[in-house]
C-alpha cells in the first residue's frame, strides 16, 4: 500500500496550489463518501479532518501548519524528572479500542462514531501507532496517530493520571526520531506543544516537507537502549535511527513492548 501511496504523491506533486484549485480540493473531500481511502487522500493532499456538528469531518488546511521537529523536539525540566521516577510502563499499539474509546469520551472530543470508525479501518490496515503509559497493569494514558511512509499526523490523546500523558509524548517523539520519521504534524500549535518545541510553519512549506515524508518509509521504534537528557540542555541531538528494538525493553526506567 505504502509503495501506491508514494506513487500517488510523486504525481500530485503537492506544489503551491492556487487558492481556487485548494478550495477545489476541500470540496471534493467533503462530497466524497468518509472511508479510509478519503482520509488518506485528504491526508496526502495536505488536509486533516476534524468533527463539526453534524458528525461528518469537516477538511482544514490552514495558511499556517503546527509541527514538532523531529531531530530537535524539547524535553521540559519537569519531564525529564518524571522520566527518571519510573513511575509508567511505556507499550505500543497494544490497546488501541480501549485508547480511541477514551478519546472519543473525553469532553472536548471531536471524534464522532463515524470518524471512530474509519480510524479503526486504518488501524487494521497498519497505519495507527498508539504509544501507551500503563501503571499497575491499568491504562492511564495514551496517544494516538496517522502515519503514512514517514509522515505522522497526531491525531488525539488522552490521560487519566497526572504526569502520564507527558510521558507517552516523549516516548512518541522518541520513537518517530529512532524510526526514521521525517514529519510529525501537529496540525495547530497549543501552549501545551510548545513546551515540545512545536512551531508553525506556512503551508506551502509544509506540503514540501509532507511530499518528502509520504515518499519515505519510516517504522516506528523506541531506541533498544536508555537515551540520556543531561540537565544541562532542554534539547535533545540528533541521533541515527536505531536497529529495530527487541520485544520487551527498558527505556527511561519504562519496560517498553510493541
């Protein structure tokens, strides 16, 4: 699928669009009929969906697009204590029903039955990774993103526990940085992201940045060993994507599986 995909984007090109071509565009995504094939193309062509009132998806691509850098995402002072108190057990894609069901519960969610649906078509096509903080063998928090090549789209989260979303978000962006991942789209930037290093960027760049990804294959992966944050510095380096990790690990004092 990835292989067609990447053939569809080369062909799209996803240059700078006239305003009336991208108008165009979210027409058509809006009279389509919602499947996994419309989110992917929406995807693909720079959109994203969120619910309106109704409970269909209504397709945004706004002039300015949030984004975490992957080789130079943030790691806040606060978090990297949490890291250190070991107090969650990091998994991957092993509870994804149970973390869709609690994001849709969530008061503010935009997720309606319907789109819950077709995120569950993409998850059994492979194309959601979730990273989970468990503690005593309980679900406390977890997220939950489209990934396509080497491009992931965030798409919600949830946290039950105090402190354990924020665990899950470094282990995310440390797995996109160690699986070769190129882009990862915030859609809009929150005070909440920026202490992750989240910023905005137009959107004709982005559509650059996004062709780049979608013609890249990426994998997921946790680095197979603890990654150090000295105190001294809030960013992290650069580092090569590491060898595929083994089944159960420990990553900043968190058992990992996936």
């Amino acid at each position: 699928m990835w292989e067609s995909l990447t053939q569809s984007v080369l062909r799209l090109g996803l240059r700078k669009l006239p305003i009336d071509i991208e108008m165009r565009l979210q027409s058509i995504l809006e009279s389509r009929q919602l499947s996994a094939e419309t989110m992917i193309l929406g995807y693909i062509n720079g959109f994203f969906p969120m619910g309106n009132e109704s409970g269909g998806p209504e397709w945004r691509c706004p002039p300015q697009r949030g984004i975490i850098p992957i080789d130079e995402y943030r790691i806040p002072r606060n978090v990297k204590r949490l890291m250190r108190q070991q107090r969650f057990e990091i998994r991957v894609n092993t509870a994804f029903e149970a973390t869709l069901k609690e994001c849709q519960s969530r008061e503010e969610s935009w997720i309606s039955p319907e789109l819950a649906d077709i995120y569950a078509e993409l998850n059994h096509r492979g194309l959601i990774t979730t990273v989970e903080a468990w503690q005593d063998d309980q679900l406390v928090a977890s997220i939950f993103g489209t990934t396509i090549g080497s491009y992931y789209s965030g798409e919600s989260q949830f946290s039950k526990v105090a402190d354990a979303g924020k665990v899950a978000m470094v282990h995310l962006m440390k797995g996109l940085r160690c699986g070769g991942f190129l882009l990862h789209d915030a859609q809009y930037v929150t005070d909440y992201l920026k202490r992750y290093g989240a910023f905005d960027i137009p959107r004709d760049e982005y559509r650059q940045q996004l062709l780049n990804a979608i013609a890249s294959p990426a994998q997921f992966d946790l680095p197979s060993e603890e990654i150090n944050t000295p105190d001294e510095s809030t960013r992290t380096k650069s580092e090569s994507p590491a060898k595929p990790a083994p089944r159960k690990q420990v990553i900043e004092g968190a058992a990992v599986l996936s």
